[in-house]
C-alpha cells in the first residue's frame, strides 16, 4: 500500500484522481484511512492508497507532475458570494 502526502487545497477527490486515477476509488481510500470522503485535508497529511484503480490516469498525473487541489480556501459558514460583494469595492464592473 502506498502513501500519498497532501498539499495545499487537496480534498480526498483530489487524492484518489491522482494516486489511483479515478474518483471512485474515493470511498475505499477514505474507509482504508479511517475518514469521511468529506474530511478536511490539512497541507503534510498522509493517506494511505489501497489501490490504483486506472494506471493509465494515475501515471498521467505523476509524469506530468500534476497535483489536483480543489478544494475551497473559505472555511465553512463564512459569509461570502454576490449577496455580501459591494459593487466598485470587491465587485468590478466592467463594460
């Protein structure tokens, strides 16, 4: 079983697309670690990959040095959106 380290922005679904190279191995990966597949990931953890369900998509990622992060920075319930933007202050119109 390998080990795949997190970095900056990575969410599980993440993981799972580049270490074993489809997102549903999402759920074996968070049972094998013992958390959610909604888990906040933190920049230096380390998860343990039981398998790579498509090699072709995993090597993809590794010999192009691709590190998928896409999870959002905003913690969850922090205000944010076009209802609380202000219109020449954070919000640009432009013509």
């Amino acid at each position: 079983m390998k080990r795949a380290v997190c970095i900056r922005n990575q969410w599980l679904g993440d993981v799972a697309v580049r270490e074993s190279g489809d997102i549903s191995s999402i759920v074996e990966i968070a049972a094998c670690n013992n958390i959610s597949v909604t888990e906040r990931l933190t920049a230096g953890d380390e998860i343990l990959i039981p398998a790579q369900a498509n090699s072709r998509i995993a090597d993809y990622f590794r010999i192009n040095n691709i590190y998928p992060a896409t999870a959002m920075e905003q913690e969850p319930g922090t205000p944010g959106g076009i209802g609380y933007m202000a219109v020449g202050i954070t919000f640009t119109v432009s013509g």
